[in-house]
C-alpha cells in the first residue's frame, strides 16, 4: 500500500489459543504502520487475554452464542464498525458468520480466508487449509502479507498490569517457588485426543523436584477440569500447588515460571504470550510439522494417527477407549530431557 491506514480492524472470535496466535499478527501491524490505530473484534471468552494489550486501541466483544447471536444483532455491529471507517479489515477467523460480518463492512480492503461468502466478502483471498494446519501464526500473518511484506514474525504477546504482576510474586513467596526453579503444568484440553495422560504429567513433576527438592510445581487447571484434581492430590506433596485461577492472573504466574509443558490447549500459548521462559507444548492427532520460536518447542507423537484430520484433531481416539494412542507414543523421559538442565 503507499499510504498508512488510519485504522485497521482485526476479527478473530475463535478460541483462545487463536485470540492468542493473532496477537502475533496484531505486533506485525504496528511494526508496519506504527501510527496506525488497531482494533480487535473478539468474542467474550478471549477479552482476558487482549484487556491490556498495549498496541490495540479498542476492543469490540462480540457475543456471537449469546445475546448477539442473531442477524440483527450481527448488522448492529456492522454498523458500529463502519462508523469508525476502517482503511482495512483483517479477518483472522475462517467462519462463515465472520466473513458475513465482512460482507456488510464498507472497507475498501477486506482480507480473510476462502469459505462460504468470501468472493463477496472480502476483496483478498488469502489460502488456508486447516486439514494440512499449517503454522497458526504464519497463517494469520499471511493475511498481511497480502497487502504489504512482512519480514519478521512477533511473538505472541499478552499484556500484564502491575497489579496482577505484584498479585503473582505475593502468591510465588507465599508458597516459597523461587522462579528459577518453578514448573508449570497444563494437563488439561478441550478435547481427550489431545491430553497426555495426566498419570505422566505426575511423573514429569516427580522428575524436576527430584533434580531441584527445593522446586516447586504450579499445575494450572481450568474450569472443566476438575477430575484431573485429584490425580495431583492424590501425591501429597506440598511443592505441587494446583492453580485454578482466572486467565489473567494464570497469565502472570506463568510469566514467572522458568519453564512449563503443556496440551495442545490455550493455556500452553498463553505460556508463551505472557513470557514464560521455555515451554513445551505436546501435540498427537493434530500436530503437523509445528514449530516455535526457540527456546520454546512442540513435541509431537510422530506417528500418523487419527488421518484425515481437521485443525482440532479428532473427538475420540479411534484406536483406544482411554488416553489416546497417539500420546502415549510421547514418553515422560523425552520431555523431561528437554525442560531438566543436565
């Protein structure tokens, strides 16, 4: 383009680990138009995850399975967005609903992906193909790249207030972890094809207190997660101290930690977003030749499971009723090699 927009919207209302990936592609637009104004559209469950994000300058909640789930409501914002007068629309979530939001913006530029709607929709088509997944957050910055170059990938980012920055280090002397010799745990997924066995997420605890006995372990559990409880409480061990906190302030413990292994979930992303030091993310039915910037890592089961697959992996394991196969292909000892200083 040979003028810098105004301002730039971006739309993802996908899940949190996609909130997240776009926030990559939120640090690409202020790289290249720096005076440019950023907004985001999001849905309600990614609002903790971009409240103090520092490059956006407003946030629009759309409550897409709620109040705002209907026609009238999807036109109402349609308006609000056009009022504002968008240089440019950046759709990062590849639903038929978010290319109908498009659709009915007045943007001269409108990138997203090809689907149902998108000749009228959009003005670019840029390729996306979930079966093959390829990289979540090159995909997203792929959309830039239609219009401009972009040469440089940021990080995922999340911003920290100083409040929940002093609230995480109160928690981290209260239950005596030092941060150079804290892990943080993440055994929980939206979906069971995607879940380490929590009987090995035990296990990779007992390696790094073994290796430091002055450690501590944060094991970060969700909402719905709360049959994985008692497999950590079972152990009794007082350095295990499970987490169940809201997203933000997860956010800023894991900011501390020096290193944390999780699923293929959220809360592993927002690991790396927060500035985690090192952190693994495990990967089965729906891992294809991911990557991350070092020093963080994807370990992935290497075997062809669960094939064709969709970007969320299957629902159930086609090959065993209990952990899925595909994980149990990734041991204790490979992780702990990679997190346990020698």
């Amino acid at each position: 383009m040979e003028n810098s927009p105004t301002c730039v919207l971006i739309i993802d209302t996908a899940w949190l680990g996609d909130v997240l990936f776009t926030t990559s592609l939120i640090g690409a637009v202020r790289e290249t138009w720096p005076q440019t104004e950023i907004h985001l559209v999001t849905a309600p469950r990614g609002r903790e995850l971009v409240l103090f994000h520092p490059e956006l300058a407003n946030i629009r909640i759309f409550d897409k399975h709620g109040k705002e789930g209907g026609l009238t409501a999807l036109k109402k914002l349609a308006s609000e967005l056009n009022a504002s007068k968008f240089d440019i629309v950046l759709c990062a979530h590849p639903s038929t609903r978010s290319r109908l939001l498009c659709s009915m913006l007045d943007s001269p530029v409108r990138v997203g992906h090809p689907g149902f709607l998108a000749a009228r929709a959009l003005t670019k088509i840029v390729h996306n193909d979930l079966a093959v997944e390829p990289d979540h957050v090159e995909r997203r910055l792929n959309l830039l790249r239609a219009i401009v170059p972009v040469h440089h990938t940021p990080p995922l980012k999340i911003g920290i207030s100083s409040d929940e920055k002093l609230w995480a280090e109160r928690r981290f002397s209260e239950v005596g972890a030092n941060p150079a010799t804290t892990l943080a745990l993440i055994p929980g997924s939206a979906r069971n094809t995607k879940q380490w066995d929590p009987a090995n997420f035990v296990k990779l605890a007992g390696h790094w207190l073994k290796k430091d006995p002055g450690g501590r372990v944060f094991v970060f559990l969700g909402p719905n997660e709360a049959l994985l409880k008692p497999v950590f409480e079972v152990v009794r061990d007082e350095r295990i101290i499970i987490v169940e906190e809201s997203l933000r302030k997860c956010a800023a413990l894991l900011r501390n930690c020096s290193a944390a292994v999780g699923n293929d979930t959220g809360v592993s992303f927002l690991a790396i977003a927060a500035g985690c030091e090192k952190v693994i993310v495990l990967y089965g039915c729906t891992q294809v030749n991911c990557t991350f910037p070092l020093p963080h890592k994807a370990i992935a089961a290497g075997v062809p499971c669960c094939l064709p697959r969709t970007g969320h992996g299957e629902k159930m394991c086609k090959w065993t009723d209990g952990p899925p196969w595909c994980m149990k292909q990734v041991s204790v000892e490979r992780v702990a090699n990679e997190i346990i200083p020698k």
